[in-house]
C-alpha cells in the first residue's frame, strides 16, 4: 500500500466496508434505510445547538459567525475552553471520536473483522500510553486546568446533545471524552508527520537491488542549492547557554545532510533481520516522506504597508468534513484565532493580537529502529550483556461481529517490539515519552512578542516543525522544534538512517525514557536547533534545513520544487522594489509553475524531434511546446505532462523493481528520476531516450482511451471523501476540477488526497484571511458543511478576523454541567 494513502485506507475504505455496500443516492434515502438500525436517524436533520448550557466553570458566550466560526468569550479561561469543547463536539464529533478510535485501536469494535491488523499495529505501538504519560506531565500546570476544562465541554455536549448522523448510522454512542483523549490528538498529529521507517525500507531496496541502484535512487542530499536556511537568508541566531554542545561533536562526523558516510552499513543486515513481511507491514503506517507544507515570512522592509506578513498552507489529508476546524478564543488573557484539529482545544496555526505563527514539516529523523539477539525461545532479549525479559501487558482488541482479539504488547528499554513472520523490530519514537507541546501550543495563543513565543518554543517536544512567525513589532522568526536525538556508536555521533544493534546500546538516546518523562540530556540543545532570528525573507517547503547542519537531522526531505519557486517569487519580488501586499501573498499560494517541466520538457521535446514521430507524438510535442508549464485545470499541455510524467517514472524503474517484487510505495522521488543519468543502470535495458518516447506513446493512449481532453478532467476533487467513501457518497463534496500537481507551491496530489488543508495570509496588526477545503461544521445538515469548497478551489479566502457581529447563539451559564 503507498504510505500516503494510509489515513485513507484507515478513514474511507475500512470504515466503508464495515457498513456493507450500501449505494444510497441522498439524505432522505439514506435515513429511510436506517433509520430502523438506530430509530434516530431523522433526529440527526434537526440538530441545533441550545440557547442556553450550564457550565460548572462559569459564564460565557458563544457566537457563529457567517462561515461557521464559532467566537467563545469569557471572563475566566476555563469557563472559555469548557464552550469551546462543547462547540468543538457539536460540530465535529463523529471527527473526535473516530481518530481517538484509530489511535487505540479501536476501530474494529464498530468495524469488525476489516481493520483488525490496523488495530494491532496502535496496540502495539501504545500511543495510549505515551497520552497518559504526556498528561500526567501537564495536568498540573495551567495548560492542563484547561485541557480538563475542554473534555468537560466535549462530555456536556455529548450528555446533551442529539448525536450526529454517522453514530446513527453506525449504531453506537461515543464513550466519555478524557484529558487523555487530548493528548492522543497530540500524538496522532505529531506520528501522521515523522512516523517513518525509511531506513526499513531502503534496506529492503538494497538488499533486492543493490547499493549502486539504492544510492541513486535514495540519495541523502539532493542536489539542489535551495535549503530553507540558504546563504541570502541573513538573521540573527542564539547563543549557546555555555558555548558547548551536548556532545563532543566537532563538524567533522556527519556530511551536509547528517550521513556519517563510513560507509560500513549496505543494507543486507538490516533487511535479513527485519524482512520484507515487517517492513512492508510498517510502510503502511508511516507518514509519507515529503507530505508537507509551505511556509514562508516577509519582513515589513518588503510590504507596502511596513509589516510583515506570514502565508502558510499545510499539505495534508483532504477529507469530508476538513481535517482542521477554525475557532476564536476571546479572554482577558488571549486574543487569538486560527486552525486547530479537533480534539486539541487550542489553536495550532494562526494569530492573536500580537503576532502570527505556522508550522511546516521538518522532515527530521526521530526514530529509531533497534534489532536484538533473542533466546531460542525469542522470549527474551540480550541487551547490556545480560538477558532481559520483555516488558508485556495484555490487551483485549473487540472486533465486531467476531470472537475478540487478545494481543501482547512488548516493550524493550528503547520502546515498542513490532512483529511479523518471525521478525522483530524495537522502535524508539520521540512520542513515546511525556512530551509539552501542549504547554507549548496554549502558551503561543496568549504570547506577547517573539521573546515570550521563543521561551514556550524550547517546550514544543513534538513533532519537529519549521516554526514562522511575525508581530507586530516588525519582529520576524523561524525555528527548527521538536527534540532531536544525538546518536552516538563508540562514542562518535552517527546518522540515524540506518538499523541499530540495539542489544549492544548502538544509537541509543541519552536522556529518553519510554512512556515516562524524558529529560532529552542527549538531544540537540535549543539554541543548537537550525532558527533565524529577524530574517528578511524566508521559505519553508520541506526541503533540506541546512546545507552543513551542525548536527544530523534527517533525510526525509521533499523534492525541491515548492522551495524553489516560493524562494524565485519572493526574490523577484524584493529585486524590483516591489513592496507586497496580501494579495501578493495568496497569489503565490496560488502558483501552479511546476519545475519538472523546466527540468524534463527540453528533453523531452528533443528525444520527440529526433524521432521522426507519428502525427499525434508530434501533436502533442507541439502543445507541450506551447505550454506555460502552470498547471492548470484548463490546460492540455498540463494533462499531457501530467500523465507523461507518471509513466516516465514507472517505466524507469518499474522493470527492476516489479522483478525484485516491490510495489510503487517504494518508487523514488520526482527530483530523482528527473536528475537520473542516462547511463544508470534502470536505463541498461531501455535508454532514458527511449522510455521517454514510450512514456509519452503510453500517456496519450490513456488520454484517448478516458477521453480526457484538460487536465482538470483527471486533476480532480474524486479523491476528497468522507470517512464513509462511496457508500454514501451523498456525504462527499461535489467533484470539481482542480489546479495543482504533486510539484507546485498550489500542491495537491489527486492519487492520494493531500493538498491545502488550510491556507492563511496574516499581517500581523492588520489583515488577515483564510479558508478550509470545506466547511467549519461536519453536520451535513449545517448550512457550514462545504460552504468554503468552492471558495478553496480558487483559493478566494474569507476574513479571519479577531471580532465578529454575529449575535448570541449559546449562553454558558453558572451550573453543573
């Protein structure tokens, strides 16, 4: 299975296969059905929310404004959280409860028999346990008062409340939301961004293909000179506390992107000990390398107004309703709105009265495989020259329609033991530990200038995210967060793309400790951590953070198109004096010029010419000739090499690969086809020359053969479902064309349903506009179902103001709830 199509192999089709291939056409239709399952299916048509809740935290309003948003006001910071759970479920909590059931593993409880191993891969993995060991780190501080105050909110609404649709339909009642509930939201986020086995997985490669072809196809620096932090970016840093680093660590350990190049580990040894049934197992739950987002920060030198300005659009699963949910918070203490995932109460990417910040996916390495020396029995490990038994707790996996599952988690001192076919894998993952990036997130909606925000910062744990921010003092800021471990093998740091002998201690992590509280003593210190300080112009798209890091951060980079282009529009722009606005802004969001045209068409275009080609290769020679290279729903150069593009990369490996029985999960990135040498061993065969011409012979074919005639007749909205995918696909948003490829800043990848989940341009002090793909409420009886659809397909955001007019809607009252 491709890694970027887990969450929808999760949400869609297992979920759609447990309600039985239902082909129902609308609402009415669909409650007829089953309304005899539940008897409350006509009540989902009828929710509303009340005038008036009693809160055991104190008065506070609630207002909705004209696309959804709800404005909670208070006095008192625990009666303002209480409402916000209470809207929050109202609004999303068939959402809470089905990514809560996905981390427990729980899902086959309402399932059945289709998501039993999705299942064991959460159990065995205990993210439960790291939330509970997050929360009995923050329960105590003021973050937690209103964590606590938040589940209440949720659990009124749900004790008063009519359930939405999809419980009546599924025939279940959600269970009591808990703090730890919460905090599992903290870990689903932080796993959906750096889960990965990549060293797994390239070892697999090798072990099949061999290093020569394993080097080429994943190397650990793409050639490219558009780092994130590149030489013209010129900004302050911090100093270290005491001017020494956590380790002994001189520079000369580690190449530009963290490699130790010793050169000693091939592959074939990790693939012996882990297997392709693991490894294969474990590709599905990973987070899929390059998945990102774009991020970048102006200064007021280079806008017309003299402030700066922050554009920010995250690439991730696009789903019925959104993956985000929009919310203000008003309170003697914050001021803030912005984007947050249900479930987490405070608002993750946005703005308050002082300033503006945005995450964007690092693509660090934050775990850790370890392979150990097992007895005959394989019932203990060797580890530090004495056996060990593993530590085990029995877990009940309920599965519907069938007998329940017992399963056995084991632990080793590094973390969770994963199994398949008679391998068996420890993995150390930053989450697994207590971790404050809810301290952190709390503190940045109440952060008054960058000084405060940068002290919460050193407490964001989890995930490692390129942090930008702007105020409104002008102040500019960006940030590597997120613990990152320091390796060490006989006392040298090392790279962590690689299998660990875990029984000897190899690359273990000084200060970690599995489901407890870390003190992260061997980790990269903060002011160690890639940051700019003040920087003038700055651009986050997942590409490399460093030419020369000081220490090893990762590989896991995406191509660098995005980069590129985003870096392009903005220097252009600086260049010619040209002072940005907003509109600017979400122009560039906007922008659809994709780089692998530029790379790949003139060669293209000459393998063609040098062909003498039939009247149609030559047609579509002349209109690739033409194009802009934007792509664009109404272009036919961009269908044209849209689909040229796919075969070309599939007809370069797919020979050796389907011969060593690895599917397209493993195929390598853009950037690396495009850069491939025509004398590489994938092209001994067919040459590069030739696998163009077919690719594009193949491309037209498929073309004719759909009747496709723009590229927004295959770039499309298909791919954006409810949970419930085609088996009531009333739910769905209406299918549109859609701009955007895999490779340009407007991102969207129509195979696998990731793209924009959010876009905002914020000046701080001033303007500020967003949009979801889709709409706030995930009622489908709310007029706030997908009134943004449409409005997010031509990015033509909507204000995002930090007052509204709108009137009373509920009154949270003194009382108990």
């Amino acid at each position: 299975m491709p890694a970027d199509t887990t969450r929808r192999g999760l949400l869609a089709g297992t979920l759609a296969a447990g309600i039985g291939g239902l082909t129902l056409t609308g609402a009415r239709e669909l409650l007829s059905q089953f309304a005899p399952l539940s008897g409350q299916a006509w009540n989902a048509a009828d929710r509303s929310l009340p005038e008036s809740v009693e809160s055991p935290y104190g008065e506070a309003s609630l207002r909705v404004d004209d696309h959804g948003v709800p404005h909670v006001e208070a006095d008192d910071e625990p009666a303002a959280y209480f409402a916000v759970g209470y809207v929050q479920a109202y609004d999303r909590l068939f959402q809470l409860d089905l990514q809560r059931r996905v981390m427990r593993g729980q899902l086959s409880e309402i399932v059945g028999e289709a998501t039993v191993e999705d299942d064991e891969f959460h159990v065995r993995m205990d993210f439960a346990g790291a939330a509970e060991a997050t929360w009995e780190s923050i329960a105590e501080t003021p973050a937690g008062e209103l964590v606590e105050a938040y589940a209440d909110g949720v659990n009124a609404m749900i004790a008063d409340g009519q359930l939405p649709l999809e419980f009546e339909l599924l025939g279940y009642e959600p269970r009591e939301w808990t703090p730890v509930d919460s905090m599992l939201m903290e870990k689903q986020i932080s796993w959906d961004l750096t889960g990965n086995f990549g060293e797994l997985r390239r070892a697999l490669v090798a072990d099949r293909l061999g290093e020569t072809v394993t080097d080429e196809l994943f190397p650990e620096r793409m050639d490219h000179d558009v780092p994130i932090l590149r030489d013209a970016v010129d900004a302050d840093r911090l100093e270290a506390d005491d001017g020494d680093s956590a380790t002994d660590h001189d520079g000369d350990g580690a190449d530009e992107d963290g490699s130790d190049g010793d050169g000693d580990d091939d592959g074939s040894e990790t693939a012996g000990a882990v297997g392709d049934g693991l490894t294969n197992w474990l590709s599905r739950y990973e987070s899929p390398t390059g998945v990102g987002s774009n991020s970048w920060v102006v200064s007021g030198m280079h806008t017309e107004s003299g402030r700066p300005i922050v554009a920010y659009d995250p690439h991730l699963t696009l789903m019925t309703p959104p993956l985000w949910y929009e919310q203000r918070v008003e309170t003697p203490e914050r001021s803030v709105r912005g984007a947050t995932f249900p479930g987490v109460p405070f608002v993750i990417a946005g703005a308050n009265d002082s300033g503006t910040w945005s995450f964007t996916n690092v693509g660090a390495d934050v775990l850790d495989c370890y392979r150990y020396d097992l007895d005959e029995a394989g019932e203990r490990y060797l580890y530090d020259d004495e056996w060990r038994e593993f530590d085990r707790e029995e877990r009940e996996l309920a599965v519907a329609g069938s007998e329940n599952w017992t399963i056995t988690i084991r632990k080793t001192v590094h973390g969770p033991v994963l199994e398949r076919e008679e391998r068996t894998v420890g993995i150390a993952w930053t989450g697994h530990t207590a971790t404050r990036t809810t301290e952190a997130i709390d503190e940045f909606g109440r952060s008054d200038g960058l000084e405060e925000l940068l002290e919460s910062t050193r407490k964001f744990d989890l995930p490692t995210q390129n942090l930008v921010y702007a105020d409104v003092d002008g102040r500019t800021l960006y940030y590597a967060t997120g613990q990152l471990p320091i390796r060490t093998i006989d006392g040298e740091e090392v790279a962590g793309n690689r299998l660990f002998d875990g029984s000897v201690g190899e690359g273990e992590w000084e200060g970690f400790t599995p489901f407890g509280e870390s003190s992260w003593d061997g980790f990269v210190p903060f002011e160690e951590k890639p940051h700019a300080i003040d920087p003038d112009v700055l651009a986050t798209a997942n590409q490399r953070v460093v030419d020369d890091p000081e220490h090893y951060i990762g590989v896991a980079y995406a191509s660098p198109y995005r980069g590129a282009r985003i870096y392009d529009r903005l220097d252009e722009a600086v260049e010619n004096g040209e002072g940005t606005d907003l509109e600017f802004h979400r122009d560039l969001q906007s922008d659809t010029r994709d780089g692998r045209a530029d790379q790949l068409l003139p060669e293209l275009l000459e393998v063609v010419e040098d062909r003498d080609p039939a009247d149609r290769l030559a047609d579509a020679a002349a209109t690739l000739e033409d194009w802009n290279r934007r792509m664009d729903r109404g272009e036919e150069g961009a269908l044209l090499f849209a689909r040229w593009m796919d075969y070309f990369r599939r007809l370069t490996v797919e020979p050796q690969f389907e011969e060593a029985d690895l599917d397209d999960s493993y195929y390598p990135n853009d950037w690396v086809v495009a850069t491939l040498s025509a004398d590489s061993d994938l092209y001994a065969g067919r040459s590069r020359e030739e696998t163009m011409f077919e690719a594009l012979d193949a491309a037209l074919d498929e073309i004719d053969d759909e009747g496709w005639e723009r590229y927004g007749d295959w770039n499309t909205t298909r791919a954006i479902e409810h949970p419930f995918g085609v088996e009531a696909a009333f739910l769905n948003y209406d299918e549109r064309p859609l701009d955007g490829s895999r490779a340009t800043v407007d991102n969207y990848r129509v195979g696998s349903a990731v793209g924009s989940s959010w876009r905002m341009v914020v000046e701080p002090g001033g303007e500020a506009t967003a949009i979801l793909p889709g709409g706030n409420s995930g009622d489908y009886f709310s007029a706030h179902y997908g009134d943004q659809f449409e409005r997010w397909i031509d990015n033509d955001q909507k204000p995002m103001a930090l007052t509204t007019e709108a009137d009373v809607t509920v009154s949270f009252t003194e009382g108990s709830s």
